[in-house]
C-alpha cells in the first residue's frame, strides 16, 4: 500500500489482536488505486474490509500507512465484538501508561 496514502487501522493491525480479520482502509476515493495497489477483491474466507474517506489532510498530519494507536482504538471500540472492544481498550490503557 505504500504507493497510495492510504492509512490502515483495525483488527488485522492492532497490535494486541491476535489473527485480525478485519481492515479499515482510509484514503480518498476513488478507491480504484487502493484496490488495485493492495490486490483487493472479494474474498471467500470471513474478513473484513471497510473503505472510508480519510477525514485528515495527510499533508498537515503524516499518519502514514498504519493507524496511530488512538485512530485503532476507535475502530476496535466501534465494533459489536466484544473481544475487539476489549482489544481497544486496552490500547488506549497503553496509551494512557504512555502518556
């Protein structure tokens, strides 16, 4: 992905889940360059993958091509899976010790 800008989040890279399944993809549409720089198409296996409109200016705030932790923890708390609103908090518990 590291030709387009887009910015990855969610299970499939937060650190404290274990074989994530689900992506959130952020970067402008058209998504056409995002689906054909990371192979995307529709899978037969159980992942999950949400394209949204990057809602920061990349050129004021370099977040590059992984979520800051914070970004991460939102999309985990925004889930029903109560193992990955787990997950979320305890990024932002990490966070916080950080802090």
């Amino acid at each position: 992905m590291e030709r387009t800008d887009a910015t990855l989040a969610g299970d499939a890279v937060a650190p404290t889940v274990r074989n994530g399944t689900g992506v959130v993809v952020f970067d402008r549409p058209p998504w056409a360059d995002v689906v054909r720089v990371g192979r995307l198409r529709t899978a037969a296996e159980a992942t999950d993958m949400v394209l949204r409109e990057r809602f920061w200016d990349e050129s004021l705030l370099m977040v590059g091509p992984t979520a800051p932790p914070l970004l991460t923890a939102a999309e985990l708390l925004c889930t029903v899976d109560p193992r990955l609103r787990e997950a979320g908090e305890q990024v932002l518990d990490e966070e916080a010790r950080r802090g």
